[in-house]
C-alpha cells in the first residue's frame, strides 16, 4: 500500500475542486474520491472545513496521522511541497509571482465576475430547484466572460503558457473554469484563436481525461466537449 492515501472531497462541476483533480492528476498522484453537494452542506464537511467550501484533500499516513487541506490555494502549495519532482510553481520568481496573481484571479475576480452569474443561472439554480434562470444575470455573465477571455486571449498571444514559459497551476486555474462553462457551451473560440489553440494543447494532457467524462445528469455537454480538436 502506498501513503500517504489521499481522499478528495469535491463537486465534479465545481472549478476549485477542478483544479486540484487537474493538479493530482498531472502529478501523477493517485487518490480516492468523495463526492459532495456543496449547496447541502453535511455536518462531515464542516467538521473538516468550517466554512463548506471545496475542496478538501485528506491525507492518511501509515502511522495513522491525518493532514486535512482545505480549499485550492493551501491544497495547491502543500502538492508542490509533497511532489516537487513537477513543479507547477514556476522557479523564475517572476513567473512563479505571475502564476501566483493569475491563480488569484480566478479564486476571487473570476469567480465573482463571471461565475456567480453564468454557473449560477445555469448549473446551480438548477440543482438547489431555484427555477429557470433569470435573463440579465446571464446576459451579464457573458459580457463578463467576453472580457476575461479579451485578457487571456491577449496574455496567450505573448506567452507560451499563461503566467509565461512554463505550464503552471495558473494554466490548470484557467482550464479548470473554462472546461465547467464549456460544458454548457458558453465559450465562443472561434473568436480567441490563441486561446483556442492553448485549450487544445492542455485538454490533450493525461489529466484532462478524466473531467471529459464527467456528466450533469439532465444537462448534455457541449458538442466540442469531448473532442481534442475542435
């Protein structure tokens, strides 16, 4: 048996949980998974994570100590730290402080620009039977979107990587939000060529794999989804 045994706790559709999926995985890391309804929050979950948010990395050694990591940015450091033969920080101190910016900007601007409207309207409202979405938040989370992707798109036509040369967690941060609104086909590449082609690079990546085969029952993913080249 190989330790630490690591359980993630998270919501296939939820980003963050994505990112740390996508971070396990390109690591090479094996883990069990647990499956939470983080709007039903369980008295289990805020026993590990106060605030109910995921996702939440338990590890369990051989001698029977438990290290619980809540929430991406304390799970995402103590990864590098434990598997440091992939390094997904950057070791240039400036591209390491850009990827550190970049992946702030998902947990914060991102998310609340575009996240609680667009995933809101269209995925959560559905699950917590909060009726069908209201039209101005949609139409708000796409103007907000258009403009996130204005940004990236730019960044991706200088650099190699999102935060500079290197692939790094900020790649995985923005892949693991775009792959969650992809889904309900609300990305228009054809008009972010550089972000396009960016997307195709990391979703033929090994860890990938496996968020293409989640399913939102009741909800069919997009038609370019699944497909490596689109």
């Amino acid at each position: 048996m190989t330790f630490p045994q690591r359980t993630l706790h998270h919501f296939a559709f939820d980003p963050h949980s994505r990112l740390v999926r996508l971070a396990l995985g390109e690591k090479k890391l094996p883990f069990d998974e647990v499956p939470i309804k983080y709007w039903e929050p369980t008295d289990d979950l805020i026993r590990m994570n106060p605030s109910g948010l995921l996702p939440v990395l338990v590890e369990l050694f051989d001698h029977g100590r438990t290290v619980t990591l809540c929430e991406n940015r304390a799970i995402l450091e103590h990864l590098d730290e434990a598997a440091p033969e992939i390094r997904l920080w950057p070791t240039d101190p400036q591209e390491r402080g850009e990827a550190r910016r970049l992946v702030g900007w998902f947990e914060r601007k991102f998310d609340w620009d575009v996240n609680s409207l667009l995933l809101h309207e269209k995925m959560e409202k559905r699950l917590m039977g909060l009726g069908a979405p209201n039209l101005q938040n949609l139409r708000a989370g796409r103007e907000a979107l258009r403009d996130h992707l204005s940004y990236f798109e730019s960044l991706l036509e200088a650099r190699n990587w999102l935060a500079g040369r290197n692939l790094s967690f900020a790649d995985f941060a923005l892949a693991s939000h775009l792959s969650v609104i992809d889904y309900f086909d609300e990305v228009s590449w054809d008009r972010f060529k550089h972000l396009k082609t960016w997307y195709m690079v990391i979703k033929s990546r090994p860890a990938f794999r496996p968020l293409l085969s989640d399913v939102l029952p009741g909800v069919a993913p997009s038609a370019q989804y699944k497909e490596l080249d689109f």
